[in-house]
C-alpha cells in the first residue's frame, strides 16, 4: 500500500464527520478513527522480514570523498525501477534536483520512493536492483552541484 494513500485516507476522515474507516489490501490492513479531535492509526502487516546484514566491504570499494550520500531511510528491498520492465529511475551520470525519485525501497510490502535531497550527478548507484538494504545504508553518491 501506497503511503501517499495512507495519508489520503487519513485526509478523508479529518475532513469528514465519519468517526472510523477501515482499508485492507492483501495482508495489511489499515484502521483510521477520529477519537476527540485526534486520529488514531494502526497498521497490522505480516511479520517482519528476515533480517540481514549490510557488510560495507563487499564488493568493489568506493571512495565516497566529497560526494554526498543518500542512504536508505529504512529496512527493505532496492529496486531501480517501478516495475521490472520499467527503465531505472536514475543511472549513473543522470543529474537530479532535489524531489527527484532515485528508487523504491519496499518494506512490508509498502513501496516507499526515495527522493534526491541535493542537486548534482549521479557519480555511483551502490545497490544492485532487487538487494536487501539496511537501514542508513548509503545507496547512492551524488557530485553535489
């Protein structure tokens, strides 16, 4: 489930004089109540997923001197592109401004994007598509403009 349309349901019961609104999708269930003037929010998701660990060291090193990282703001899986057929949302070279989507980290079945917070060249993608990322892991290095 989108996380724009959690914030859209939770938008719908602020504005409307329903008390409690229910939304299930797959496994994750979503139940949003107005209980005197504040909004109550809970999620129930399947349990978490296996646990792994980020070793920086693998593969090629990269020297990340005086270019700007974007690390992962959560546990997930990478994936370049919005779909598997789709082109990557960035390449190495392409240059971003900030709100740029660089990709997609799936948590729980969540698709979260990951936004550029700078303005610059992509100088390296550090995730292969499709890897399990950590959290605060760094996935990209951008030559900041």
């Amino acid at each position: 489930m989108d996380l724009n349309l959690v914030k859209k349901i939770i938008k719908i019961v602020e504005q409307s004089d329903i008390s409690e609104l229910t939304v299930q999708e797959g496994e994750l269930k979503i139940s949003v109540s107005k209980n005197s003037g504040r909004q109550m929010v809970s999620m129930a998701a399947p349990p978490p997923a296996p646990v792994y660990n980020y070793n920086p060291l693998a593969g090629a090193p990269v020297s990340n001197d005086g270019y700007y990282e974007i690390k992962s703001p959560i546990v997930g899986t990478f994936y370049k592109a919005s779909a598997p057929d789709a082109d990557p949302f960035v390449k190495e070279g392409d240059m971003v401004k900030p709100g740029a989507v660089l990709c997609i980290v799936e948590a729980m079945k969540l698709m979260n994007e990951i936004e550029s917070d700078v303005s610059g060249k992509i100088v390296k993608i550090l995730v292969e598509n499709a890897s399990p990322v950590e959290y605060n892991q760094p996935l990209f290095l951008i030559e900041k403009d």
